[in-house]
C-alpha cells in the first residue's frame, strides 16, 4: 500500500508539487531565519565579548555596584597573582587584563598651546605580547584605517573619526589628561601611531586604544587592573558554561566581604545582553512556531483544494471497502512523505543560502553609522548543528497538521454524499 | 433467508430532505435477489434505482426497513464492519469508469487486492486474470488515459471482478459508451456471471443493458411495479 501511495505522489503533480514547493519555501525560510538571526545576535554578542565584556569577567565588588562609570580607582589589585591563579583554576579558559578608563585628549599647537581636545573612552589591552591574543580580539588589523599598530611603549590608536574631529595627524604628539587609580591628575604624552574605524558609533565618537603597560604607567596601577576578561574555550558565548564558571570563583570568595574582593560576572550580566541571549535561544522556538502556523495555514487550504478534487477518488476507495479512518492515515502518510521531501530541500536551499551568507555576508555598516548599541557591521549567518534539523519541524508538523485539518472533511461528509460526487 | 438469497430488501423506504419536506425515493420495497442472478432495476430517471442501488452496496442507510446483504442487515452493520463487507464480498461499476488516472491498468485493477492484504505473487496472478477475462492483457502497463472509454468500462469491471466478489453491483454502465462497446462488455459480465456464478445487479434504463438482463424489476415512483423473469 506505501508503495502504492508513493507511486500515487510522484505520477500525480498536482497532488504533491505545490505542497512540495511551499513545505520547501517554509523550510528555506525557516532555516535562513534561524541561521540568520542567530549569526546577528551570536556576532553581536561576540563583538560585546571581545570588546568589553568577555565571556565572564572578574572585577572588584565596589565597581560591580557603578560598573557604568568605568571607575579606575574601584580596580582590581595584585591582578599577577590572581591571573596566575584563575589560569591554575580554569585552564581552560583564556585570561586577559583590561583597563577600561576616561579622559581628555589634547592636540597642542607648535608653541605647545591647546589647539584642539576631547574627552575619550580608553582601552587598554595588552597589545605586546602576541601571545595574549589581543590585536587579533579585537581585529585591530582589520579596522585600521591609517598608520600602523602600535609597537613601542608610548604609541597609541586613536578613532578615525576622532582623530578627524580633533585634527590629529598620524605621528602626532597627544597629551592624555586624567585621572590615576589613587585620585590623583597624570597628564602623560603619546605619539599616535594609527587610527581605527570599528563602525560602531559608541566607539568611533572618541576612542583611544594603548598598551596596558603604558596605562599602568600613566594611571599608576601597576599590578593592577579594573577588568580581567575571560573567555572559555567555545568561540561564541556559552551561558551555560559561564555561569558555571562564574558560580566555581565566586563560591571560592563568597566569604571575603571585602569592596575590593574579586567578583566574577557572566556576560548576561552586562549591557543589558542577558535579554539578547534569550531571545537568541527562544528565537529557533520562535521561528518554528511562526512558520508551523503560516505553512499549517497555506497547507491546510492546499489540502482542502487537493481534497476537492479527490472526493472522487475518495468516494472510489469508500464504495471499494476502504474505511475512512485508513484513506485518512494514507492522506497523513502522503503529507508526512511529502513534509520529508520538502524539508529536505528547503534545509538544502536554506543551508546553502546560509553558507553563503555566511562567508559574504551582508554590508550594514552604512545603516549601522547612529547606532548605539555594539553591532557588527556586516551581518552574517550562523549554520549551528539545529539548522540542519530546525526545518523538519515546520516542515513535517505543518503538513501533516494541514493536511489533518483538511481531511476533516472526510469525516463530516456521508459516505453516501462522497459517493454521489464520485457518480456526478 | 433461504440458502441461495443472498440480497433480501424488506418494506425498504428512503426520504431525503428537501426545503422543508422530504422526498420520498423508495417506498416500502420489498425485493430478494438470489445467488448467480443477473437481474436489473430499470425506471425512469428519479424512480429510485441509484438509491437503491447504495443501500444495497451498503453505501447508504434505509430510512425504515432493512436490507440484508449475505446474511447481514444494514441496520446492524457498523460503519466499518460495511467497509469490510463491500471489501471482501461487493464489486461496483460505475457508468463514469472512475479508474484513478495516474495508476496504470494493473495497478487499478490491483487496488482492491491491496486492501485485502494479498501477497504481491497472488494480487499479480488475480490480476492478470481479471484482464484476460475482459481482454484487456495486452494493455497492463497502459494508462486510463491512452484507453477507449468501452476499453476503461472493461478495466472497471476487471477491477470489480478480480477478489472474485459475490455480487457487482453496476449503475448504468454503459451509459458512456457506444453500441458496440455496451454489447461487448455486457456480454463479458454475462460470460462472467456464467462462468463464475458472479451475481450481477444492474441499475439502468438502457435497452442494450436490458435485452441481456435474465431479470428486470421495474421501479416507478420509489416502488417496484413490475418483477419479471426473462427467459432467453
């Protein structure tokens, strides 16, 4: 009888070519938004990783309580020691320092005069040693825009935009103006040897990147830090894996109540991404639900066409001694072959768009100028192991759902009045 | 019932709703069909002889009355105990063929056999057989489409012949066909009931189909008001 069915399905076109073409367009899409939405939010959230959140992050008690105001004078002490010992504990996990600072830039004139100045936000990341992964991090090498990377104590990059809005040269001296961990004013000379362009508003307005040695220097924190950065060994965010993480340090020093204890963070608890990393695990839930109650919807009017012009053949089969509840079962068993077939070329479609989309990409950076929130610029997809699979769910439930629907009418209809429609 | 009856139809009434009334197609029928008989119903249009045609396949329920179908009363029957009865014992022909157009001869002829649950060794030899009875064993692999309507009539009989069911019941099968096509498969079911002893009931109002007929029960106004037997 199966065997009878699928003959049934591939002679007869009309029977199967136009639920064939919707379950595949569903899946396609289906598939495509998933990877689509998943890429966005994942990169978005790995852009905020690599910038300034990590995956966790080790901070001091008293500046979790005003993390906003970047205060270096809440920072982290003798950060060597506990360097050492988060790598002995968690050595899976790679660890960084970061010190996340303000401050005015200052362009002088030939007589050393003010010729322009701004406020900026500072990053210092250890930029000289290649080991720690930093410039690769933070794709310095991609978003330079002129000059070079830094290379000596002393050198720094400066926003494009930054730098344009203030004047500065490539080899200019500049003159940062701030304040130290201890309170006190530092007011230290750097010559720029570069500047950058992320694409993101926030940071293109007034950055400055350096080596953490030279902010050391210049904030007298040395052996110190505001941020140790951590990121586990999965290249995007793994919520999971942090807060475990995250509940292994803070149990070791739940019972410092010190201000200036060690504290870990996941990165959900930061910039308001714990809302974007569950809609980034509702999303595929999402998605699927949406597209089961379109497609359910498209497929069960196809059905009800298909079921019109079968009533002859339904009538044939009840007038031969087939029982309702089996023409019924054969009717799911079509659906279900033709929801499989159709899933399996939309995955193929969706994923191959995907791939493609993943490797291009698509340009926004354009769109992106006035955001404020870190995004990346191009938007890409993401292929997970759950876009090889995703599709299945719309594709089958739908059909078989639509197809359940349509046939209703099977059963509300007298024999009688079915085999009549056969003999009209 | 005696032994050989094996259709026994008793004050058998069918009224269908129409606007607020109901109209009445049969009207206290009384009727008995015994076994290897090739008899017919024959009227006008709308003298009842489609509806009683249903009952008695089981396809529609009496209004009152009772019709025994091999022992069974309608009334008894489930719906699926029906199915099961037309599935092993009932054959239907249809004036307008109703083969399924994608499937090939073979297959259409097969169909019936797949709900029996035949092995595929005994639907094929069934199978060929139906079509050598009909002569149709040169056209297996063909199409509906690529067939001559007398051609798709002999496929529908084949069909309804191949489980080798007690009775075929045919509602004006040659209502679509031409002289020589209506005589050439009237004279395969005659052969048919002849050889295999195969009850046939006819619903027509076709001469042709008539002079074949060895009985002819005349239905006017949803009652029987002649039953003659014919002897040829």
């Amino acid at each position: 009888m199966i065997k009878f069915i699928i003959k049934g399905l591939l002679r007869d076109k009309h029977r199967s070519r136009l639920p064939l073409i919707v379950v595949a367009i569903g899946v396609m899409l289906t598939v495509l938004m998933t990877t689509w939405i998943t890429g966005v939010l994942g990169d978005s959230i790995n852009l905020n990783a690599k910038l300034s959140t990590g995956h966790v992050k080790v901070i001091t008690k008293a500046y979790r309580e005003s993390m906003d105001q970047i205060p270096v004078d809440l920072s982290l002490t003798g950060t060597k020691a506990l360097i050492t010992e988060l790598k002995k504990d968690y050595p899976s996990a790679s660890w960084v320092e970061r010190i996340q600072f303000g401050g005015l830039l200052d362009l002088p004139d030939e007589n050393g005069e003010t010729k322009s100045q701004g406020p900026f936000a500072g990053i210092a990341v250890d930029l000289f040693n290649p080991s720690s992964g930093e410039a690769e991090r933070l794709n310095l090498n991609r978003i330079l825009v002129n000059g070079r990377l830094p290379s000596a104590s002393g050198e720094i990059l400066v926003s494009h935009s930054f730098a344009e809005k203030l004047g500065i040269s490539i080899n200019d001296r500049v003159t940062f103006i701030g304040t130290t961990m201890y309170g006190g004013m530092t007011i230290v000379n750097f010559t720029v040897a570069g500047t950058i362009r992320y694409g993101i508003t926030a940071l293109d307005r007034g950055s400055v990147i350096m080596d953490i040695s030279d902010a050391r220097n210049a904030l007298e924190m040395e052996d110190a830090c505001n941020e140790i950065l951590g990121f586990t060994d999965v290249e995007y965010y793994d919520d999971s894996k942090a807060s475990e993480l995250m509940e292994s340090f803070n149990d070791s020093y739940a019972s410092d109540n010190d201000q200036f204890a060690p504290v870990m963070i996941r990165l959900r608890d930061q910039n308001d991404l714990g809302g974007l990393i569950d809609m980034m695990s509702g999303v595929v839930g999402i998605v699927s639900f949406v597209f089961i109650l379109v497609l359910s919807v498209v497929l069960w009017n196809a059905g009800l066409i298909g079921g019109l012009r079968r009533y002859g053949e339904v009538g044939l089969r009840l007038a031969m001694g087939e029982e309702k509840g089996h023409i019924y079962r054969s009717m799911i068993a079509e659906s279900l072959a033709i929801g499989t077939a159709g899933s399996v070329i939309g995955i193929a479609l969706g994923l191959s768009l995907s791939y493609l989309l993943q490797q291009k990409g698509l340009d926004f950076s354009s769109a992106m100028q006035n955001a404020t929130m870190l995004m990346p610029g191009v938007f890409r997809t993401r292929i997970t192991p759950e876009a090889w699979y995703i599709g299945f769910i719309p594709g089958i439930i739908a059909t078989v759902l639509g197809t359940m629907l349509a046939g209703i009418g099977i059963y509300k209809r007298q024999t009688a009045r079915l085999f009549k429609e056969l003999q009209s | 019932m005696k032994n050989t009856e094996i259709i026994s139809v008793n004050s058998l009434t069918k009224r269908f709703p129409m606007g607020l009334g109901e109209f009445t197609a049969l009207n206290g029928i009384d009727l008995t069909i015994t076994k290897g008989e090739f008899s017919g119903v024959v009227g006008p249009s709308g003298s009842g002889k489609t509806t009683l045609l249903n009952i008695i396949g089981l396809l529609d329920n009496p209004t009152d009355g009772d019709a025994v179908i091999l022992g069974s009363s309608s009334r008894a029957l489930s719906v699926r105990e029906a199915a099961i009865l037309r599935r092993k014992h009932l054959g239907f022909i249809f004036q307008t063929y109703n083969l399924l157009p994608v499937y090939t001869v073979f297959e259409n002829a097969e169909f019936p056999l797949l709900l029996l649950k035949m092995t595929a060794g005994e639907r094929k030899r069934a199978v060929l057989d139906a079509l050598e009875w009909v002569g149709l064993s040169d056209k297996v692999g063909s199409k509906p489409a690529q067939l001559s309507g007398g051609e798709c009539q002999r496929v529908a009989i084949a069909r309804a012949m191949v489980k080798r069911p007690e009775i075929v019941l045919a509602d004006e099968p040659t209502a679509n066909l031409d002289a020589e096509n209506s005589h050439h498969i009237l004279r395969t079911m005659l052969k048919l009931n002849e050889d295999l002893k195969t009850t046939f009931l006819f619903a027509t109002h076709d001469d042709k189909v008539i002079s074949y007929l060895k009985r002819k029960i005349t239905l006017i106004d949803g009652k029987v008001s002649r039953d003659e037997t014919i002897i040829r």
